[in-house]
C-alpha cells in the first residue's frame, strides 16, 4: 500500500513517532519531559535536527495530547503522499493476539482490560490510540504487540509451576522485546546467512534488556516471563528474583505494595546494584568498584541467559548481539563472549572494536554477530501490511 505510515510508542511521559515511505524512515523524533518540562526533537532520515527543542504550540498535558497536536504538524511534512495509517507499540497482546492488529473499539477495549499484566506500559501505550480514535476516526492504526512473537514458545516454556487454574486466567510466560527480536530474524538472512536457519541466541541488551532463543527465526524461548521485569538486570529493572524475596519485603520490611513496585522497576538493575548509574556509558566510564561490580553481575547473568538459552535450543548455531549495549559497548560483548569461551565462542578484538557484522574469529566454533535492531521498521512494515489485508 502506498503512502506513508506514522509509527508510534507512546510511554508515561514521551511520545516517540517516526514516518516511514515504504522502508524508508524520512523523519523521526519525540516529545519528552511530558507534565514536567517539555521536549521535543525531530530528525532527517540523515540526523539532521529539523524542528525543536522549542514547541510551536502549547506544552501538551498527556501523550495523547501530544500525539493529536503532531498529527498536523506530520502531515506538513508528508509532501503531497496520504499518511495511510499509524502504527503502534503496544507491550502487551495477552494470549490470543500472535500478529499485530487493526485498532477497532472492540479491540481497544480488550486490550485495555490487559493493564493489570503490563501496568507501567499498557495504558500508556493505549491512551493515544483511543484519542486518534475518537477524534481522527478516519486514520486507520494498527495495534503492534512486543508479545506476539514469542506465540510461538512451547506450552512447556510459556508454563509457571503454579496451579493450572491460574494459566488459564493468563497468568503464564509471555516474553517481551518481540518487535525487535522479529526485526532481528528478518534481517538476519542477509546479515549472518551461516546461522538463518540455525539455533540462534539473541542478546538485546539495552536500557532494557532480555535474551531470545531462535531456531529458524522463531522463538522457542526468551528472558521475560510474566512481565518485562523478569530475566536480565536491566537499567533500573531487577530482572530474575527470587519470589520470596517479594514476600519478605512485605512481610518482614513492612513495604507497601507500591513501595516494593517502585524498588523492582525503578530502583534496582543496574542503577540498585552500583548506587551510581543505570546507563552503561556511565558506568563503564567509572571508576568506581561498585560500577565494575554491577558490569559483573550483568555480565555473569547475559552468560547464564545464554547457555539457558541453548540448553532450550538443543545447541547453538550462533550468537547476536543488538541494541544499545549490544551494538555500542565492546568491553560489554567482549566480557559476554568471554564468560561463554566453553560454547566455543572465540572473540576477534579488531572486529569488535569495529561494532558491526562478525565479531569471533574465523576459527570460532560458534560464530558471534552485531545486528542493529529496528522495531520502527518492523511496527511500519506490520502497519502496512495489517492495512493491506
Ligand atoms: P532502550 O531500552 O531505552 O531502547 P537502548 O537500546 O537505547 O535502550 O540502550 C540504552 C543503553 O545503551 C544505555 O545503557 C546506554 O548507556 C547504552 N549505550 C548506548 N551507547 C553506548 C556506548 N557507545 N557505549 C556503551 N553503552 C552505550
């Protein structure tokens, strides 16, 4: 379908939107600092800064505010082409969503009553697709799930060990980041041909960050369980706990519910565990031994992530690496690949340094990979295709 398709991520405080003609992101950008301070930014598909940081309207109070003040501004900047539709980042499509979806009433509403399972992200996530709806009703948009990928999980794999009636009330692994590792199984045949089709294990390790297991571009199984809280450390994320350690901060710390909510998902990660930072820049430029102590444990983690992984897989063809970390942070994949020498993972230090493609040597048994993600790609190309059927 020809035009061009908006892309959308709606979260607590920011909108971040993008334009893509075909493949092709022409304009990206996005308002932040929502009820606080107000940003906003746009770039050139070259990087180019075409509008910002001041607003030329009035601060918006909400997301959804935000993105229906954009929404002429962006088509200004469409050159004559419709803007065929927006595409939208939705964390969570609960269990019978497996491909994204055209927004209706009826699916917004059943969407809606998933918050409880995602609620940090969900009702962000929706708040701006309902606006669009009610006031654009003429703008198609189509709903992006980071869950639908990992449908593909065995029941073995998406199972708790918990008593079965509440499976069945949706309480069960899900997986997140599955916008990204399905832009990564797409772009892998072209970038890493020798392991398309092979047992891949796939790091996106960024501000967030979880481990996916593909085998034939599918994935069999991944880091984030229930919600995105679970697996790696991540920025300010614990990742894997013991449960029990969440009864005994209620039980014997006297927390609150809230308290232990903001501890799990704002407090901890990398950002609990250094007392300095979440951001790996930071950290890695430290000093300062509770910095090099946080990298550690993230390190001996993704390492356990990984052989996890291919234990699930029944072996590993292939390791890559992708988003912030993963595609910036050589001393952090150099660290990784180290920790999994055993697999036979042998690192080339001259490839690493330089970010991109094959980063072990030609000797390697396992070969590792850095493969730049790109879920806007991916929610554009689901966006136009949901639109076309
Ligand atoms: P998000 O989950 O917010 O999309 P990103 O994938 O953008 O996160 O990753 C953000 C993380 O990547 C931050 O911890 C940041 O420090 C890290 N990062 C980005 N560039 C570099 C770099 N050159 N070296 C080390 N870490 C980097």
């Amino acid at each position: 379908m020809a035009g061009v398709v908006g892309v959308v991520n709606a979260g607590s405080s920011s909108l971040k939107f993008s334009l893509f003609d075909g493949d092709h992101c022409f304009l990206d950008g996005q308002v932040d600092g929502i009820g606080v301070r107000v940003g906003f930014r746009a770039k050139d598909a070259a990087g180019a800064v075409v509008a910002g940081p001041d607003l030329s309207w009035p601060a918006p109070k909400s997301p959804a505010e935000a993105l229906m003040t954009l929404l002429p501004w962006l088509r200004e900047r469409l050159e004559g082409r419709p803007l065929t539709g927006l595409g939208h980042r939705v964390v969570h499509g609960g269990a019978t969503h497996e491909r994204p979806e055209r927004v209706t009433p009826a699916l917004l509403e059943e969407l809606g009553r998933l918050s409880p399972l995602a609620p940090l992200h969900q009702p962000h996530n929706l708040a701006p697709i309902r606006t669009a709806l009610e006031n654009a009703p003429g703008l198609p948009q189509v709903a992006c799930f980071d869950t639908a990928f990992h449908h593909t999980m065995p029941p073995v794999v998406q199972a708790y060990a918990i008593p079965s009636r509440l499976a069945a009330k949706g309480i069960r692994r899900y997986g997140f980041h599955g916008l990204s590792y399905e832009y990564i199984a797409s772009a892998l045949p072209k970038a890493a041909p020798g392991i398309a089709e092979g047992r891949v294990v796939v790091a996106h390790l960024g501000n967030g960050a979880s481990l996916c297991g593909l085998r034939a571009g599918r994935s069999i199984a991944t880091t984030m369980g229930f919600s995105a809280l679970d697996g790696l450390p991540m920025g300010t994320r614990c990742g894997e706990l013991d449960p029990a350690v969440v009864l005994h901060l209620l039980n014997q710390e006297g927390m609150t519910i809230s308290e232990v909510e903001d501890l799990l998902y704002r407090r901890s990660g990398m950002l609990g565990l250094s007392g300095i930072s979440s951001d790996f820049r930071g950290l890695l430029a430290s000093r300062e031994p509770a910095a090099r102590f946080a990298i550690e444990v993230f390190i001996h983690r993704v390492a356990r992530g990984i052989g996890s992984l291919a234990a699930a897989l029944g072996g590993l063809d292939g390791l890559v690496f992708t988003a912030g970390v993963g595609e910036n942070a050589a001393p952090v994949r150099a660290m990784v690949c180290e920790a999994c020498a055993w697999l036979g993972i042998e690192l080339d230090p001259e490839a690493n340094a330089s970010h991109a493609g094959r980063i072990t040597t030609a000797g390697s048994r396992i070969p590792a990979h850095v493969v730049p993600t790109n879920e806007n790609l991916m929610i554009a190309r689901h966006t136009r295709a949901a639109l076309s059927a």
